[in-house]
C-alpha cells in the first residue's frame, strides 16, 4: 500500500511505501519518483558547481583520477563537456601543475593528459569538502539507517549495471559511467 505525506517546507505529498513491506510494482513507482526527484537536484548542485570557482577542476581531475590518463577528447566525452571548454581548462590545469601532458605511446601525433600529484591532492580537497557536506546532512540519521542506504544503493547501482549489460551486451562503455563508481564525485 502507498501513502502520501508531505514533509515540511514541500509544495506537494509524495509518495512514501507504508512501513513493512511494498510489491515490486508500488516500490517501483515511488523509487521512479525518489530517482527522478534526486537526478534534478544532482542536476542543480553540478550547475551551481559549475557555475562556482573551480568547478571545472573537481570535474576534470575526477575523470583523470578516477579514469586515468586520457586524451583531451576523451576527457571531454567522459565529463559532457566541450571539446573547447576542456581544452581551455586543461590548459590552466597544466599551467597550474594540477595536469600533466604526455606522449600517447599508441599514437606518437597525440597527446594524454594525467593527473599530477598535486591535482591528485587538490581532488581529494574536493571528495573531502563533498563528503564532509553529506555528512552534515547525514549526521541527524539513525546509524542503521545510515549503514542500510549505503547497502541498498550499492545493491540498486550493481543491479542496474547487470541489467544494463544483459540489455546492451557487455563490450563497449554502455555501463562504464556507473561501473566506475566515483564518476558522481565531481
């Protein structure tokens, strides 16, 4: 059974599963709901970020941290950003030290683009300064409940990557965003 509460400060009830247990169906409903309503406020915290000083570095140094050495167009795909804006920012990463260019040795004409030490360091900055965020937000939550979504959401993630591969097949990148597990972490 489904009931609607509204929390404060919403503008309308949503959806919530009675306590005890939910069909697949209900569940799907509402976490349709949960996901579409987190998927836009995701959204608005990348665009504030984004809009924020250094918001191309948390986005670039993750993909380099996390990915490892890539072509700047590759880095551009991987974050869903312009070729141009990336070739501007790795530009003032490199100035800064935080990028390093290199030689790509499967194709001499090309260049890969790494993390150095310090744009290794300035990205745990921004894990740190993230992390410490949820957890402010978090602090006020039962530790079970804690422990409880961090199990579920792993298991929800690792199960729509397998689904995703038995629809997609498994070659190509067709799950590679969600395999990689910090891509959220710009």
């Amino acid at each position: 059974m489904i009931k609607s509460t509204a929390e404060s400060g919403a503008r309308t009830a949503r959806p919530v599963a009675a306590e005890g247990t939910a069909s697949a169906e209900e569940t799907a409903s509402v976490l349709g709901a949960e996901l579409v309503r987190m998927t836009r406020l995701i959204t608005a915290w990348k665009h504030r970020a984004r809009t924020e000083a250094g918001a191309a570095d948390r986005v670039l140094l993750a993909r380099l941290v996390n990915d490892g050495s890539r072509r700047a167009t590759d880095l551009a795909a991987d974050a869903f950003l312009d070729l141009s804006t990336v070739s501007r920012q790795v530009r003032s990463l490199v100035e800064r030290g935080l990028v390093e260019r290199h030689t790509d040795p499967e194709d001499r004409r090309g260049s890969l683009l790494s993390a150095t030490e310090a744009g290794r360091t300035r990205f745990e900055e921004y894990r740190s300064q993230r992390d410490a965020e949820l957890a402010t937000f978090l602090q006020a939550w039962p530790g079970e409940d804690r422990y409880q979504l961090m199990r579920l959401l792993a298991r929800l993630t690792d199960d729509l990557v397998r689904h995703q591969h038995m629809q997609l097949g498994t070659g190509g990148d067709s799950g590679r965003a969600a395999q990689q597990g910090e891509s959220t972490n710009e």
